[in-house]
C-alpha cells in the first residue's frame, strides 16, 4: 500500500465505508481492515510507507543487541521530531545511545530527520540499531546510515554514506581504514577530500603521519588546515618537533626579581620550508608580516613549553597580539586547559576598550577544550569575575556537570539589576545545558525579579529533562 492509499483508506475509515468506501473493490469493509492491518505491519516493522517503495526484499533484519527505548521515551522521541522540544533532540539521542535503540514504528521519521539535518546524523546512527541499519540501505537516501558493508558503502556511497562508513572503520581499525582512504585520495574531488580528511580525527595515530604530511600541502585551504592540526596533536610528529625547534629560540621567557620578561625575535623570513609546514605568507590586512609568521608558528607548537605566567609578560611587549593570538590557537589545537584558564583570565582582566588589541577570543578557546576541562576553567573564572564568566557560559553548549551549574546559579544571585540581559540569557542557558539534579536551585532564583520568569523556565526544562533521563534509564 502507498502513503496516498493510506491516506484514502484513512479518509475512507473516518467517513465510513458507505458514504466513502476504497477505491476499486466490491468488499469496502474487508478492503478497509487489510489496509489497517498492513499499515500496523509497516509500523511494527519500521518500514515507512512511500509512494513506489515496494516491500522489502532479501535477508530479513537481524535481533536487536539492545533493547528499545520505553514507551515513555518513544512518545517524547515522537513529539521532539515533530517539532516539541526540539532543542532537547541531540541530549535524548546521546542518552539513549549505547543504552537503548529507537523503536522500530519511529525509524522512518527518525532516519528522514537524519537526511536532512548532518550535524545529527552520528548520533542518530548510534540509536537506530540493527533494523535501523538494515532499513535505510533500502530506502534511497537513507544510506548514510546503511552500515552494514562498510566497505562497499566507502566506496560507491554518497558522501554521508562515506563519512560514516570511513568514520565506523576508522574505529575498528584506524590503519586499515587509512589505506583504503589513501588508495582513492588521488580520483576524490576537493570538497569530497575536505570532508574525508576530518574524518581521521577518530583513531588518529601516527601511522597516519606520512599521509597527513601530503595533506598538509594539499591545494584546497580546508585540507591543508585540517591536516595541519591532527599533525600538531600528534605529539611526536615531524611537524611538531619542527615547528618548536624554530619556535623555541623566538620566545624566551627569562624570570627576574621583578617578575618575568620576554624577549621576542619573530621570523624574518617566510621562506619555502615554513610554507610548506602551513605557515600562510600574506597576512590579513591590518597585521605586519613577522607578527603573522610568529602567531601562526606558536599556534603549532604546544603552549606548555612555556610558563603561563608568559601570558601577562606578552602584554609588556611590542608583539602581543601576536604572542597572545599565537598561544590562544595553541590552547585550543592542543586542549590545555591551564593555558586556556590563563588567557581567560587575562582577558578578564583587561579593560573592554583594549580587549581588541590582545590579538584572540576566548571563546573560541574554549571551545576547543573538553568538556570537563571546559567546566572547570569556565567554574574558575566565575569566582574571580561572575560577570565575564555568566556570558562565556553561553558559549559553552555541551551539557554543564554539576560544579559548572552550582557556579553559575550562585553567580545569578549576585549579579547586579543592570545586568539582567546578562542573568536572563544565563538562566536561558542554565535552562537547556546546565545539571537537571540541580533544579531545586534554580527555582529559587524565581525569588529575584529580574528573573522569576527565566528561571521558571529555566526550572521547567530541568524538570523536563530529568524526566527524560528516567524514561530511557527505564
């Protein structure tokens, strides 16, 4: 049966089969209740019903490994697609995954939400299952969560298809996967070559080094940069014991009586062998050539070689955008966290007006660390400056652990009433990422006025989500 022949038996059922009765049949109540029963197969079976979809063939889907979310969690999963709660989707999909899979009646609205939504298509894979898996290599644009021949997927898939198929064996066996990538690297396009390089993140090790290297002079920008970074976090790679051998001698950092200085000799040339390790030449308009080469070089050496207490030093300098820029994009490539908290706190620190002459955000810092870590730096900063540390809380959009959220209801109690834009976006935020065990906490900060509205709903969608976490525990 095709989805308009349902829909005319649905029209046929609610008017009754003498006023309407399906078309082309001489028995309109038996024609009914087949129509009704094959429906109820397709749902039982996650099959949806297209128009020209004929009934599935071949093998037939193997067992479930894990059990199906509850009752509870499907009808919330059913609403969430159709739009309640949207925003809530990726938490119950990391939730569920490893734990439960979707129910078999909500894969065809959970894969078609797939298709057109990339940022989600991993994890909806890691919650659709076995049936899941075996559906959508039978629906035409679904086969980017077919995964069942990884490497017949690899190989003539479309590029979701590939992207999940090269992800799924770069965890199986990140070598393998590897040579499979480089045998097909030379016939793939540039924008194919951009997406799959990112896709070496998982597994990365140094066995891919020499691939990465040829990467790093890729003709596409997106390649190169890409490339660049996983070598830099390879921590004995060529490019890295390169780039610090260079770096090194351009920034001392000497301890005296009075504190510590810096003594900063930037490149003076770009020549060949610092292109060729990504150094970019030209520099945007408004920044001096060596101050670029420098900033570009230190973004690829680890910050930790320095004290962090070189951070405050590069402000007495004549390059500190430059150092500061530098090391930030090294906090970020390499995940530190104690240089992410210095430079932070540094631009806390400093005066708003002369904030754009540090040469870096910090959000995008932080961005760059992990979530723990970026709990933990964001707690820090809260307590030296509530203020600056409630609007760097905005950016952070993984799910906030319970030191993080304490923090930050703590800073919205003492936040003054000139700064209710700030508090109310805060308690917005608190709301969709900060810990559901905590909601007790953020309905007392219904008692501030400038937030009794932001903080019911902020309560609200705590409430909610604690509920959800039962429902798929359960």
């Amino acid at each position: 049966m095709t989805a308009a022949g349902w829909d005319e038996t649905l029209a046929s059922a609610l008017a009754g089969t003498a006023r309407q009765p399906p078309a082309g049949t001489a028995d309109p109540e038996r024609a009914l209740l087949d129509a009704a029963a094959e429906h109820a197969l397709r749902r039982l079976a996650g099959w949806p019903a297209r128009p020209g979809l004929p009934p599935p063939e071949g093998d037939a889907c193997p067992p479930e490994e894990l059990p199906a979310a509850s009752p509870a969690a499907a009808l919330r999963l059913a609403g969430m697609l159709a739009g309640d709660h949207a925003e809530l989707l990726p938490e119950w999909l990391a939730l569920a995954a490893g734990q439960r899979v979707v129910p078999p009646r909500l894969l065809p609205a959970v894969l078609a939400h797939a298709a057109t939504r990339p940022p989600l298509r991993q994890a909806i894979i890691d919650v659709i299952g076995r049936r899941g898996r075996w559906l959508a290599a039978r629906v035409p644009g679904w086969d980017f969560a077919a995964l069942g021949d990884l490497d017949a997927a690899f190989a003539t898939g479309t590029r979701p298809a590939r992207l999940s198929a090269l992800r799924e064996l770069r965890r199986r066996d990140p070598a393998a996967a590897l040579r499979r990538l480089a045998e097909r690297w030379p016939d793939e396009s540039g924008e194919d070559r951009a997406a799959l390089v990112d896709c070496l993140q998982v597994g990365l090790g140094a066995h891919d080094e020499d691939f990465l290297e040829a990467a790093a002079r890729d003709s596409r920008k997106e390649v190169r940069q890409a490339a660049l970074t996983f070598l830099a976090r390879l921590p004995a790679s060529r490019l890295v014991e390169r780039m610090r051998a260079r770096v090194e001698p351009m920034v001392v950092y000497r301890r005296g009586l009075l504190g510590g200085r810096l003594e900063v000799a930037p490149p003076e040339r770009c020549g060949q062998e610092l292109v060729d390790d990504g150094i970019e030449p030209r520099p945007p308009q408004g920044i001096g050539e060596r101050a670029w080469w420098l900033s570009q070089a230190l973004g690829m050496v680890r910050p930790g070689r320095w004290p962090v207490e070189a951070a405050a030093a590069a402000v007495d300098t004549d390059w500190a955008a430059a150092l500061l820029g530098g090391w930030a994009a090294a906090a970020a490539r390499f995940r530190d966290a104690r240089w992410a908290e210095a430079l932070i706190v540094l631009w806390t620190r400093t005066w708003e007006r002369k904030r754009g002459q540090l040469g870096f955000s910090p959000e995008s810092i932080l961005l760059g660390l992990e979530p723990a870590d970026r709990d933990a730096v964001l707690v820090r900063v809260i307590g030296r400056s509530p203020v600056e540390g409630a609007r760097l809380a905005l950016y952070a959009d993984h799910r906030w652990g319970r030191d993080l959220t304490r923090a930050l209801v703590e800073a919205l109690r003492g936040l003054a009433p000139q700064q209710a834009h700030v508090a109310t976006l805060a308690a917005m935020h608190l709301g969709l990422r900060g810990d559901p065990a905590l909601v007790a906490e953020a309905e007392r900060l219904t008692d501030i006025p400038s937030l009794d509205h932001a903080a019911a709903d902020a309560a609200e969608m705590l409430h909610r989500r604690s509920l959800m976490a039962k429902e798929l525990s359960t």
